[in-house]
C-alpha cells in the first residue's frame, strides 16, 4: 500500500517565507550572490582563442558586474555565462563520458577559457573535433566566437 504524507500548507508558506528572507538578505550584502554568481570583482576571464578564423584569434580579457575588459562582446559574453550558471552544475563541464557524438569536424579551433567564476576557478579548453564538442563551443557564444564549418565563411 502507498503511503501519501501530507505537508500542511502553513509549514510550506513558512518554510518559503524563510527562504526569500535568507535571499534577501545574501542579496544586501552581495547582489551578484542572490543569483549564484560570484562577488561582482571576482568573474573574471581571460579567453585565448586559436585557428578560429581572421579577427577571432586572440587573447581577450572579460570582466562582469559591470561587463567590461578587451573582449569583443563583454556583454554578451558574460550573458551567455551568466544563462548557464546554476546551483550545483558547472557552466563550463566538459562532454559527459560515454557520450554519442556525431562524426563531424567543425575545423581546428581551439579555445582555452581561465580565471574565476562565480567564485570558482576556471581553467577549460574548448575545441570542434565532433559534434558534442561543436555544440559545447556553439552554447558559449559569444563568449567564444562564432566559428562557420571549414570550406563555408
């Protein structure tokens, strides 16, 4: 037999109600920490881009809240970060082992990404060799640039 326990309605408000006091609170004290990220000096980026194409190689520095630094699209850059930052998951994880990738090459871009996000260190490379590997790089520009299939501009 299924047992169903019920929670009564006043234990979830309360429960709730604490739960925006304690946001409330870490958003005083660091905005930037109300929505998971890092204290505002502390996301930080150097982006080194390789065999990505004329006017995408490069080195480029990303500064957020506020975007700043010599990267082509700050603010951008820091949006599409900032979209897959979340509680508990790394924006930057690799492939995930085992994965099924299409045999396909997406060119011999590279890209090394380093420095602190959300308070974390970030130290990751980024390349085209197959199909998980080009939409791991696509989901990340404009942090990345956008790079076309060899042979197409």
């Amino acid at each position: 037999m299924l047992q169903v326990t019920r929670t009564p309605a006043a234990r979830l408000l309360g429960a709730a109600a604490l739960s925006v006091a304690s946001l409330a609170s870490l958003s005083a004290a660091h905005p930037a920490a109300a929505h998971g990220f890092g204290a505002p000096d502390g996301d930080h980026l150097t982006v080194t881009v390789r065999d990505a194409g004329p006017g995408a190689d490069g080195t480029y520095e990303l500064h957020c809240d506020p975007a700043g630094g010599s990267h082509p699209d700050p603010a951008g850059a820091c949006g599409v970060v900032e979209r897959d930052t979340r509680w508990g998951q790394d924006a930057f994880a690799p492939v995930p082992a085992g994965s099924v990738c299409t045999m396909q090459y997406g060119g011999p871009a590279t890209a090394h990404v380093t420095g602190t996000w959300a308070g974390r260190p970030v130290d990751v490379t980024y390349d085209r060799r197959d199909g998980c590997e080009i939409s791991r790089w696509d989901r990340m520009v404009p942090l990345l640039p956008e790079v076309g299939a060899p042979g197409r501009p």
